[in-house]
C-alpha cells in the first residue's frame, strides 16, 4: 500500500517515474498502479526525457546519412546504429512508444529501449515504420498471435543478454555497417 503523499515526495525528487518506482522501493507497474489511483501518475516523465546529451552531429551527412536511411535507400542498415542514430539526432524521443518508459540505466547511461520495424520488416527503415519500445512492449508485441509473424528468431539470445543495450534485434541487419 502506498500512499499519495509517500508517492509526491518521491515523486519531487525523480527525473523519470522509473526512478519514482525505485526510491519507493516497489515494482514499476505497483508505483503506477497506486500513481493513478490518486491521478498523480505521469507528473514526472511529462518533460523531456533526460539521459542523451552527446553533442550533437550532422547525421545527415557522410556514408550512410541518416535521412537517406528514413527514406529507405539502405535497408541492410544495422538496427542498432540506426537506434543509436535516431536518439543522438532527437528524431525520436528516447522512450517507449506504448508506455513512455524512458529511464536510463545507471550503469552506462544507455536507455534500455529496442527498435521494432511496425509492419515486422527490418529491412523497412522508414521513418514510419520505426518505433522504440521498452524490453516489456517490445516482447509483448513480438509474441502478438493477431499482430505478425515471429521474425524476431534472436529474441533467445536478447532474454539472454538482457542487461546489454547493444542489441541486434535482427541477425540479418547484425552486421556493422559502418
Ligand atoms: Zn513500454
């Protein structure tokens, strides 16, 4: 049982809401269970979400630019690059697309976020058709019986290595092309 005033103070001193659930010591979806029972949920995470702050560099330019990529002209693009480059660019924001999960780790600072191809084609770079999800979204979608096929034939090995952000959702675009 939490309480709303327990939650508020948490909340006043939390970047994200993940980081919310974590100073109240309870899980992510307890802490939003009881957050929106009072209505409080969502007062953290509505600003920008923090954790990218590289400078920032022309993506659009050199081998591979990154709009050209958007524009579908490379669709053996690796996706973790792609991921990678999408963030550092600010074209999408570095949270789930269903949940706006978007805290970053601790540890390395890398935002624990998966790059899905919306019609299930990883070779469809499209603007589009890309969205990032959470490690929960991203499996809940790919194991969808009425979504699409189960193309995601890596998905053992990320369970695996769950921890590591640098993750090829597709073994066919695994390859580092730059
Ligand atoms: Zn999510």
């Amino acid at each position: 049982m939490l309480l709303q005033s327990e939650i508020m103070a948490a909340q006043s001193i939390s970047k994200t809401e993940a980081e919310v659930a974590r100073k109240l010591g309870v899980s992510f979806m307890t802490y939003r269970k009881y957050a929106k029972m009072y209505g409080v949920y969502g007062r953290v995470s509505n600003g920008p979400c923090k954790g990218v702050s590289k400078p920032i560099k022309n993506e659009d330019a050199g081998k591979y630019p990154l709009n050209q990529i958007l524009e579908g002209k490379f669709p053996n693009y690796s996706t973790n690059r792609l991921k990678v480059r999408l963030i550092r660019s600010k074209r999408i924001e570095p949270k789930c697309a269903k949940c706006g999960f978007c805290e970053s780790r601790l540890s390395d600072n890398a935002i624990p976020l998966l790059l899905n191809y919306i019609d299930g084609n990883t070779k469809n770079k499209k603007f589009e058709n890309l969205e990032l999800l959470c490690y929960n979204h991203f499996f809940l979608n790919v194991n969808n019986p009425f979504g699409r096929r189960k193309t995601f034939i890596a998905s053992e090995d990320i369970v695996q290595r769950d921890s590591d952000v640098q993750i090829e959702v597709s073994p066919e675009t695994g390859n580092e092309t730059i």
